[in-house]
C-alpha cells in the first residue's frame, strides 16, 4: 500500500491551556512545521496554534 499524502495532526495552544485543534496536512508538499492563528476558548482570544504529533 502506498503511503497516505494527508496526516492528521494535532495542533496544540502556544497559551498553555491544553486547548488542541485536529486539522489534516498534506504532507508532501508541506513538509515544515504547520503554525497557524487560531482562536483558544479557554483565553478567549486568538493565539498561535504549532503542529504536534497525535498520539
């Protein structure tokens, strides 16, 4: 079987409320680290999300 081109990963809350969003890459044609701005409920307001690894 070939390998699969989107991954799921996880995208953790640079705030440190453990908040996490789950979105797909396409892994072959982005292959750094995905970082996005995205709204955290438990600050209430928008902060940085990084790619972490689901477990």
């Amino acid at each position: 079987m070939a390998k699969p081109t989107t991954v799921k990963i996880r995208l953790n809350s640079t705030g440190d409320t453990g908040f996490f969003y789950v979105a797909k890459k396409n892994s072959r044609t982005m292959t750094e680290k995905f970082k996005l701005k995205k709204y955290d409920p438990k600050l209430r307001k928008h902060v940085e999300f990084t790619e972490g690894k689901i477990k």
